[in-house]
C-alpha cells in the first residue's frame, strides 16, 4: 500500500491527520469532503464528486488528496452500524 501513494500525497494526508481534531470540531467544515495539495487546505465541498472535479481541474494526478472530514469514531460507528450482522 506504501507504493499507491506518492510521497507528496503521504505529506497531505500527514497534514490532514494533523488537523483533522480542529476541523471536526467546525461545525461548518465536519462531514464535508476536504481537498489538500502541497500540506494547505484547498477547499472543502458536500459531495465527494464536487471535490474530485474541483481537484482534477486544479491539480496535476497525484498531486491532491481528498478526505472526509470525520472523526474516526463515528467512521468506525457508521461501519460497524452499516456492515454489522442482523
């Protein structure tokens, strides 16, 4: 899996991880799809589909990360809820 990323995009999702507590905590930033290329928050959109077509039109490939803005916690909740046995 090291190999899918490229060291560029290892550094923007280190910088994500380093400030996904504060952008959880915004309530106006918590749920949405963030876009980061070069370690800075680029934007952030509603839909997955709105941030992969504001990042492919900006951004060479392998340059850009796209992350959700969640916390682990309710990531976990929402799989285990989604995926667990009836």
């Amino acid at each position: 899996m090291d190999d899918f990323f490229s060291e560029k995009q290892k550094q923007d999702i280190a910088f994500f991880n380093e400030n996904l507590e504060k952008w959880v905590a915004d309530p106006l930033m918590k749920m949405k799809y963030a876009v980061i290329s070069d370690k800075v928050l680029h934007n952030t959109f509603d839909t997955f589909e709105n941030a992969l077509n504001f990042a492919v039109s900006k951004f060479p490939p392998r340059e850009y990360v796209i992350q959700q803005i969640i916390s682990q916690t309710e990531m976990t909740g929402f799989l285990y809820s989604a995926y667990a046995p009836a």
